[in-house]
C-alpha cells in the first residue's frame, strides 16, 4: 500500500522549441509556431508519494512552499532558452560568447550583469528576463529538469516524487514518470 498526495503551482513563462519538427500529414499545416518566441500560463502538478505515513501524512503540503518560492524567483515571467538555440547569439548578444554565465544549482544559468553594468536600464531588464538551459524547453524537458529539482529537494524528507504534470496550456501537458524503486 501507498499514498500519493499532489500539488498545483501557475507561473508564467516564455520559450521557443528551435528544434520543432511537424509532418504536415498530421499537423496540417507547414508553420513552426512553436519555433516562434512565446509564452504560456503555465502549470505544475507535483504528485509526491510514500508508503509510510508520517503524522498521519506523505508529507505536510507545507513542504512545498519552498517550491512556490523558487517558481516566483527563478521562471515566472522568465525566458526559458536554451543556450544551443542557434538564435542564442541574436537574443544575448553581449553573451554570445557564452562565457560570463553564471551557473545555479538547479541546473541553469543567467547572466552575469557585471558586464553590462555600464549599459542603459532596459538592457539590463532584457536580460534579467533569461533562464540559460542546456535542453531545449519542450514541455517533457521541463517536466523533467523540475521533476529532478523537486526530487533533489524532497530526498531530505524521504518523500519520492512519484510523477511531474506539466501544462503548458489548459489542452497541453506531459507527464513524466519516477522510473520505479
């Protein structure tokens, strides 16, 4: 026997898919759109699993809020791009050398804003608005960099993050799936 409990996050984010491929035959149509630079309102379902109960619980849904935090500081309203995008040298143009990254733990990169402290204010916005991945921000990639943060995060607690949902619109999600124990 298991229990499984699950929580929801919304953030906002934008993203372009570089490597979209369509078959016409199936997508009816010949235009990448998803190669385009957009965004979505975007939601998460953390579905955490034990077969112990802890005060009653798989854990306290409390447990999470650090999550929420790293959702408001790190990707809401944020550009997810990936730093192997061939536009990565259009869109930062004073990283096109990809040096000057500054690494995070969570597995991304931003800008370090030491080399453009002397640029106008609005270059500086520009690129405070980037998240550096190295993968491209499909649904299922971002599922699964999350689902790796999350489980990273929850180890400390013995809790398993059983699977990750991720919409990327209210019609649109993936699934990815804790191989099991």
């Amino acid at each position: 026997m298991f229990w499984e409990i699950s929580k929801e996050f919304d953030f906002c984010y934008g993203h372009r898919v570089w490597s979209q491929v369509l078959d016409q035959e199936f997508a009816m149509k010949t235009c990448f759109t998803c190669r385009h630079l957009h965004g979505h309102q975007g939601k998460i379902i953390i579905h955490l699993q034990s077969d112990v109960l802890q005060e009653g619980m798989v854990t306290d849904f409390g447990h999470l809020n650090w999550f929420k935090q790293f959702l408001d500081d790190t990707l809401d309203h944020k550009f997810l791009i990936d730093i192997h995008d061939p536009l990565f040298e259009t869109l930062l143009p004073h990283f096109s050398d990809k040096k000057n990254l500054i690494d995070h733990d969570a597995g991304f990169k931003t800008v370090d804003f030491s080399v453009i402290q002397q640029e106008p204010r609005h270059i500086f916005e520009m690129y405070e608005g980037y998240i550096i991945v190295d993968f491209v921000p499909t649904s299922e990639n971002i599922s699964t960099w999350l689902m790796e943060i999350i489980q990273e995060k929850m180890n400390k607690i013995g809790v398993r993050v059983s699977s990750v949902e991720f919409l990327e619109t209210p019609k649109s999600k993936s699934v990815v799936y804790a191989k099991p124990n």
